[in-house]
C-alpha cells in the first residue's frame, strides 16, 4: 500500500502547483452567493499560517493537541493541516455541542489552544514549513460517547491513517484532481476522515453540507445539485432521507459514480433503490468502529446480493488486517453462529487518551499487531460476515455512536431522579430515536402539570450537556421502573412500553 498520509503534505504542495486554483473544499451557502471555496493555494497558505501560530503559542517540548472547533467552514480544513504542520495532533469539535461538553473534551484531552473558523481566517500569512509526519505521530482524537457520563478520546496515528487510505485508494480507482466528494458528516464524526483525506490526498475537491442544508430540503437539493459529486460519502439513513425526493436520480448528479456508506446498517431496500436510481454507481458498505480508523471491512453491493434475502453482509477486511469472531471464551464460533467481532492491524487505534484502564480492557496484541475487541455480535455465512447488533447498552442513531449509560449518569446528576433508564426505538433493524424512563424524587407521575415541568425542566438540562443527537425523543416519568428476575432494569418491557407510549403492556 502506497503510505498515502504520511505523504500528506508532498501531495498537497503537488497538487497546489498543479492544480492551484482548483477548488480544495466548498461549503454550501443558501441564501449567499457565491458558495464558500478555498483553492489548494490557499489552503495551504491558511495552513502555514496556522502551523506559525500553533508553533508560537506551544513552546517546543509541548505535546498537547489542539482543538479545532467550527462546523464546515473552509478554513476548518486550514485548521487540521496547519495543527498537523506544527508536529500537534487536533481534536475536531462540531460547534453543535454545548459548551458543558467542550469544556469536558478541553479538560479530558489536556488542550491548551482551541481554533476557530474566525480566530484562523485573521491570522497573518507567512511561509512557515510544515512538521514530518512520523507513523507513529497521533494525527487526532474522535471524542466519542463514554459509558461514566463523560465522553472518551480515540486517538488516531499517521500509521493508522497510512492503512486505511492506502486500502481505500487501492480499492477504488479514484482519479487525481477529478473527483467531487460529498461531506455530510460533520468532522467530529470519523466517517468525514473517509471523504476528507480521500479528497486531499487525490487532489480533488470536498463539498460540505451543512446543518441547515440537511434541515431544508429546497436548500439540500440545490446544494446537493450545484456539489454534482463523482463520489458520495454518507450514512445509509442520509440517503434514504435524499430517496424521498423523487428527483434523486441520476438526471439530477450526472456524474455520481460511487456510494460509500459507514456509520450504521445499510438496509437491502435502500441499497436496491439506488442502483434503480443510479444504475451508473456502485453501492459500497463499510464497516468499522473509530477504534479501527474508520472501517474495517467493505463489500460492493450488488442486485445479486441482495437477491439473496436478509441482512446485507458488511464484507472483508483490509489487506494486513485480521478481522474475526471470538466467543468470550477465546474460542471461534463455527460458520451460523454469533461472536464478537475482533479487529487486529495497523489500522487499530493505540488506546483512549489518558484512560489506560479503559484502553487495556479493550486493546490487546494480536499476531503482533494492535487488536480492538469491538463489542458488536457477527457472523459468518459463505465467505461473508455479518454485523448482528451490539454486547453490550451501545447503540448507533444515525450513525452516531452512543453509550445509553451516558444519558444515564447525566440524569442521575440531576438531585431529583432518583431512577433512570433509556432505551432504543429501532424499525427495520436500524434505531430512530431514544426513549428515556425516569423514577423522580417529589414529582408525581399523575399530575400533568407537574410531569410537563418537570420534563421541560429534564430536556433542557440535558441539551446544556448532551450533544443534540444524544438528547432523547421522548422523557416518560414513572412511578417505578419494571426489573428482571436478578433485579436489574427489564430493558425488553421498557422497549416494548416505549412503542406503546411509555405505557405498560398487557
């Protein structure tokens, strides 16, 4: 594999003297004109720029990582490379998140500067040189939901990076300074490292939707039209969002070529509509927790396939990495049968930042490379493996990955609940929404007003702490909660009061 990452800043400098005015990355822009770009030559002069700062802020000897927060402003981009430049890592931060959390990111990971957008645009230009990337340099941390109440920090390397993009650059015959890539993740979600570094390292050009293009459909689709991407990055439940267009086709992106979904299941009958709407794209699923760089496995989804009936399969693993199944005894499960899914190579992440207890209950060292036993159930059927759901309280919403405990302990911070469990929503395999069941202390769950106070009082706490993706649809108080045989909180009754408007069962 051709260490695609490592060379990061050779390629950049080639491609802004080959295709210096080319657009680096465009940020849709409804109701301005023009649309926000940045050329390669300007990235790369923001970038110096930033690599100066981040020098002189940060005396040498301090290895502290840098916090980069915005949304999809081009100048985020600036940000990541010139933090990279200055021999730091960063710590992408979606400006979605509430400042309780920030603050929380800020004190977990040790960050003694954070960029924004505007602070990075006023910085003076300069020819500053940009840092070696060494393999085993961390390049950023993905702060991801943790089960303490507190979120936790994967940290990611130029050896990790090395891997994945070598793999996807080898399997995806991506031309260089010709491709449009779709970003709809924000880039504190990893999926967006997919479309990101593919972008920079190929010298193409990164189209950013924003939230308020995914939260009006006139303005998705003028975007998504004026974007006409060659390759589309995305979760699957964002394109079975643009499906309910019936102009989604390929009249509309004439040159969309490729599909690249991650983050969460994609369901059979999204994967057949596309390639009705797109007989012109292959359709590619992915698998990977950020522990392991994105994704670990891919598979081309083809009609074939998915003539076959069930669950689409999540593929094979990157060359150089092992991906398989394990009981918890050590042992491997036959074909047919569920273990968990156990990822080794130099795609796996060294650890969570500054939780060693953490980071030795789940990395361990296999065949002499780093291994992440990721808690999701597979399985193996004809040479395929199959993503069968989590171990343990985790759930993906959207993509988005998210410990239940977490929205827990948050509202048993509060001094009146006395109780708490949250629990899934799920229609055809993939989870909606959150429902969360409180026992409160002084507040009595027949009394309307009282309930209404006090949810109103609940929700707008918890979006002071949570980012708003982790915020439960529903809050329904209850007088108790409904427990197992060994007295544990019955999970399977409260999914089943939760689709029954959080009433018991008969």
């Amino acid at each position: 594999m051709v260490p695609a990452f490592s060379q990061l800043f050779e390629r950049l400098q080639r491609w802004s003297e080959h295709f210096s005015d080319r657009v680096a990355h465009a940020t849709a822009s409804p109701g301005r004109t023009p649309t926000l770009r940045l050329t390669y030559r300007e990235l790369l002069t923001r970038a110096r720029a930033v690599a100066a700062h981040v020098r002189e802020r940060l005396p040498h000897g301090n290895v502290s990582p840098v916090i980069v927060l915005g949304h999809k402003e081009p100048e985020m981009l600036a940000g990541f490379l010139g933090v990279l430049g200055s021999g730091h890592s960063y710590i992408p931060v979606d400006d979605s998140l509430p400042s309780h959390r920030v603050h929380e990111v800020e004190r977990i990971s040790g960050a003694q500067l954070i960029l924004t957008p505007e602070y990075i645009a006023d910085l003076p230009p300069t020819d500053a040189a940009f840092a070696p990337l060494k393999p085993d340099s961390n390049v950023y941390m993905i702060f991801t939901s943790g089960s303490t109440g507190e979120p936790k920090g994967v940290v990611i390397t130029v050896r990790c990076l090395d891997a994945f993009l070598g793999w996807m650059l080898g399997e995806h015959a991506l031309t260089e300074g010709g491709e449009t890539f779709l970003n709809q993740a924000p880039f504190s979600f990893d999926l967006s490292v997919m479309d990101l570094y593919l972008s920079l390292t190929t010298g193409g050009t990164l189209y950013s939707i924003t939230r308020r293009e995914v939260a009006d459909f006139k303005s998705l689709f003028r975007a998504l039209t004026e974007a006409n991407p060659s390759v589309w990055v995305s979760t699957p439940s964002f394109a079975q969002l643009c499906l309910a267009e019936r102009t989604y086709a390929a009249e509309r992106l004439p040159a969309l070529r490729s599909f690249l979904f991650c983050g969460e299941a994609l369901l059979p009958d999204t994967a057949g509509r596309l390639l009705d709407r797109f007989p012109q794209a292959e359709v590619w699923n992915t698998y990977g927790p950020t522990e392991a760089t994105v994704a670990a496995t891919s598979v081309r989804i083809t009609r074939e396939i998915i003539a076959r009936g069930g669950a689409l399969p999540i593929g094979r693993a990157i060359p150089g990495t092992e991906v398989f199944l394990q009981h918890d005894d050590g042992t491997s499960p036959p074909d047919g049968e569920r273990g968990e899914i156990i990822i080794a190579g130099p795609n796996v992440s060294p650890g969570y930042l500054g939780r060693p207890d953490l980071t030795e209950r789940a990395f361990f060292n296999h065949n002499g490379n780093r291994a992440y036993r990721t808690g999701d159930c597979g399985m193996r059927l004809d040479g395929w493996l199959y993503f069968e759901g989590r171990q343990d309280s985790q759930v993906k919403v959207h993509g988005y990955r998210i410990e239940l405990a977490d929205i827990e302990e948050n509202f048993l911070s509060f001094a009146d609940v006395r109780e708490c469990t949250v629990v899934p929503v799920s229609k055809a395999g993939a989870v909606q929404f959150l429902v969360a069941f409180v026992v409160p202390d002084g507040v009595c769950p027949d009394a309307p007003a009282e309930v209404a106070a006090a949810t109103d009082h609940y929700r707008a706490e918890l979006a002071e702490r949570l980012p708003a993706y982790m915020l439960p649809r529903k809050i329904y108080l209850r007088p108790f909660l409904p427990i197992t045989a060994n007295g544990k909180a019955d999970r399977r009754r409260l999914i089943e009061m939760a689709a029954n408007g959080g009433q018991p069962v008969p």
